[in-house]
C-alpha cells in the first residue's frame, strides 16, 4: 500500500506542475494573465525534480506505520475544505457527496455542522481514542478555526500531529504567513497544522454612499475618513444626516476590536476584559443611541439589507470571503452585483476567519496527509487555482506580491480594484499573541450580553454581570 501511496503523490506532484496557471477564472474576478504566464514557466520548468523530491519526502513520512492505510477520514463542519480538495488537489476523484479516491485510497467526508458546539463535541469523542480505533475508522485529518484552534493544538496528550512528526520542514513552509503558523503553534512551540488562507480584512465600503457624503469613492481616499476610530465616528454622523447608517450594526466592527487587544481573555484561570473591548462597547452605545448603526445579528435578514442600495449601509468589515462569497453578489440589484464595493484599510487592521488542516494523531496515512497538507498551502499553482476559481486570500507572501502587480487583475465586486496589496500587508500587520483557548466562547458570550444594554434593555453592570454567568455556565474552571 504504502508503495501505492508514493506513486499517487508522485504522479499528483507531475500533474500538478503540468496544470500550473490553468485554473478556472472566478466569476467575480477577471484572471491575473501575468501571473498565470509565470506559473506556467517558472512552476513547470522542473517538474521531474518536483516529483522525486514529493516522492521521496512521503517515503520518510511514515514515523508509526510501516504501511499506508486504505481509508482517508476527514473530519470538518461545512463543505469549504472538501470543495477546496475535490476542485484542485491532483488525481483526487469524486465518488460521491461523502466519498472520493485518491488512488486506490477511499476518502470519507465526515461533515459535522457548528451548531451548539457540535463539532467540538464530536471531535471531542473521536479524538482521544482514536490511536485505539480500528484503522479504518481512524480520523487522519481534522479541521479548526482560530476561535478554538488552541484547544486542539494544546492537547495533553496530543491529537494533532507536528509539522516535525509529518515530516514537514520549515524551509517546505518559509512562504506562509507568520500569524497563519503562531495559531496553531503549541505552547512548547511545536507546529500542529497548515492554512492555505490568510483571511486579512478591511472595511468594505459603498461607493455610492461614499461618493455621495464624502465626494469620493476612490479607496485611498475614503480611508482618510474611517482611518481611526474617532475619524469613523465622526463620518458616521455625516452619514446619518445624509440618512445612511455606518454599518449595518455593531456586531460588525467587534472583531476589529477584539483582534487589537493588548491582553487575551483569559491570564492562567482568569478572564479579563480588554482595553479595547470596552471600547467598543462605549462606541458603539453612542453609535446606536444615535441611531446611526443597529444591534442586528450577523447573518440575519435585517444585516443583509445593506447588500443592496436600499439598505442604506455605508460599510462592512470583512476578509476576501465575505466580499466574494456573502454579499450576494449574483443577486441582480445587489451593490455586489453591479460592482459598487470598494475595499480600504478602515480604523484598525485585522482578520477574520480562516481553516487550519490537523493531522491527527494516530493517521495511519500519515504520507498521504503531509503531501495533502503541502499540496493545498504550499504549492503555487494549487493557490493559485484557489484564487482564480475560488477568490481566496491565500496563505503565500510571494503570490499575493504577484497578484498585486498585475494590473490585469480586479475585482469585478469591487468596481475593478485589486484588492491584494491591501491584503497582503493586512497579513502582515495581524498579531496573533493574545489569542486564548477561550475566544470563541468569550466573544459569543460578551457580544450577547452587550445587545441587551445597547438596546436600553439592561444597565452596564447588569449586562457584565449576565456575560460573567453565561462564561461561567461554558468554562466553569474560570473566574473573574
């Protein structure tokens, strides 16, 4: 088996060098010609050298097993990650929804929804046991997020592998982002899994609005008006004497927020509310009691509606995702649609979002699960078919500088900028030093308690008072 293995990651890293700047163009993206000229010379100019070191370093990677397994368990919450492997790692056949090969290897999609922490609670059993597990049912990768990513990382004993364990060398990654790396770095400093995003963020402004209100829609010269936060603050009454709204509710600018603190939310067994959570907490009461922003919910119908015109919202704040994949954007009528987004650094840089790849402790495919690793955040013409096809920010210093000076490439959402400069160097800025295990629950939980006050509902003690219970009914371990 394991022979059969090295001759699929050979024969996926030749064909990979063959298909190098033949991805898909995006719907919403016009194909950076320049860039994929490159990849088809430079990317293919020695693929047999490729392949035998491919090949060789997936013989070496077999620290437990002395054969390769013949099933491929993946474990993760949404379809993301497996159209991401279906539409572009090499040889990998579709049998299926849930099912596809690579070789003679079955893959099976193992797809848990978030919902009420259902696919912590599921990796949660499956996990620890999994060493004692029948081969075949087995987890060989498993996916997080940055919310929770630590719990995984830093788990005693361990459930996912190290970059050192799969035999993945620094120098087979140099060209990742550092932010992308410290999340998933345990506390002894080991490296337990990849991305192949980096999902920096901005403000995501309406061009009419803006040109309306503040006389330009150009994007260098918006941020002169969001550049800090008083200066957004100020714009945002402009707007509402205009009779627009500064976003479409404050739980958009929370994670600006919460992604600049100068301390995580929990020091040992003790949470701790940030400088800069609180405010955000007193900026956006202002801005709500001036009616010139909402207490929507993220994700509901009422947030939407700044998607199209009538909407009045002037911006969003949000990653490349969100702009391609979120704001209807093949909805006719939409502001996507009809390319009247313009994208600008906004008060603070941060990120939001991103899929980190876990080799699981106990693979017995641990071959087939470095070259998939490597395969998806480390091969340019593999990013760049992502980019192209599926108008991901990707996790390559080197192909964003590309992508960022060819000046065919633009955004069709974003009236025709090139959004990857700005990107690039949000990655750049992203400062992953005060993440705790217990983000996501403390973020949920402050934002939650938060509505009620902004709403008139409850007074600020009362309100800190309901998120301190809400934490302590999830974490009962922490105290305040």
């Amino acid at each position: 088996m394991k022979k059969k293995i090295v001759s699929i990651i050979l024969t996926a890293a030749m064909t990979t060098s063959l298909l190098a700047g033949c991805g898909s163009s995006a719907g919403d993206t016009a194909a950076p010609a320049a860039a994929a000229e490159e990849a088809s010379t430079a990317e293919g100019a020695a693929p047999a050298a490729a392949a035998e070191e491919t090949a060789t370093a997936a013989e070496g990677a077999a620290p437990a097993a002395a054969d390769e397994g013949s099933v491929l368990n993946i474990q993760c919450w949404n379809e993301e990650f497996k159209s991401r492997v279906t539409d572009h790692y090499p040889g990998y056949e579709k049998v299926n929804d849930t099912t596809g090969k690579i070789g003679d290897v079955t893959v099976n999609w193992i797809i848990t929804p978030t919902d009420d922490n259902a696919y912590q609670n599921h990796l949660d059993e499956v996990l620890p046991v999994n060493e004692s597990a029948a081969a075949d049912d087995r987890v060989d990768i498993f996916l997080v997020e940055a919310d929770y990513a630590l719990k995984y990382v830093n788990a005693d004993p361990a459930v996912a592998m190290s970059m050192d364990d799969l035999g993945i060398a620094a120098g087979d990654i140099a060209d990742q982002y550092q932010y992308t790396k410290d999340i998933v770095t345990d506390a002894n400093g080991a490296l337990r899994g990849l991305s192949w995003q980096a999902c920096s963020a901005g403000l995501i402004y309406n061009r009419d609005i803006a040109k309306d209100v503040l006389g330009t829609e150009e994007p260098a010269e918006v941020q002169e008006f969001v550049k800090d936060w008083a200066t957004f603050n100020k714009t945002a009454e402009d707007l509402k004497k205009a009779g627009y709204f500064v976003e479409s509710t404050v739980n958009d600018s929370y994670r600006v927020y919460s992604n600049n603190v100068s301390k995580p939310w929990v020091d040992g067994t003790t949470v701790q509310i940030d400088a800069n959570i609180e405010k955000w907490v007193a900026d956006s009461k202002a801005l709500v009691d001036a009616k010139e922003t909402n207490t929507y919910e993220l994700w509901s119908d009422d947030w939407n509606k700044g998607f199209y015109p009538e909407g009045k919202v002037f911006a969003y704040f949000g990653p490349a995702w969100l702009i391609n994949f979120c704001m209807a954007a093949d909805t006719e009528g939409s502001v996507a649609y009809d390319g009247r987004w313009g994208l600008c650094v906004g008060p603070q840089s941060f990120y939001w979002g991103g899929t980190w790849i876990c080799g699981a402790v106990g693979t017995d495919n641990p071959a087939l699960v470095k070259d998939i690793m490597l395969t998806m955040t480390t091969d340019k013409a593999v990013l760049r078919e992502i980019v192209e096809k599926d108008s991901d920010c990707v996790n390559s210093p080197s192909l964003l500088a590309e992508l960022a000076a060819d000046t065919t490439f633009g955004s069709k959402i974003l009236g025709g900028q090139n959004p990857y400069q700005q990107l690039a160097d949000g990655a750049e800025k992203v400062d992953m030093s005060n993440i705790s295990d217990y983000d996501q629950g403390c973020n949920e939980s402050f934002q939650t308690a938060m509505k009620d006050y902004f709403e008139g509902k409850v007074d600020y003690d009362k309100a800190i008072s309901n998120f301190q219970t809400s934490v302590k009914e999830k974490y009962p371990e922490l105290s305040f």
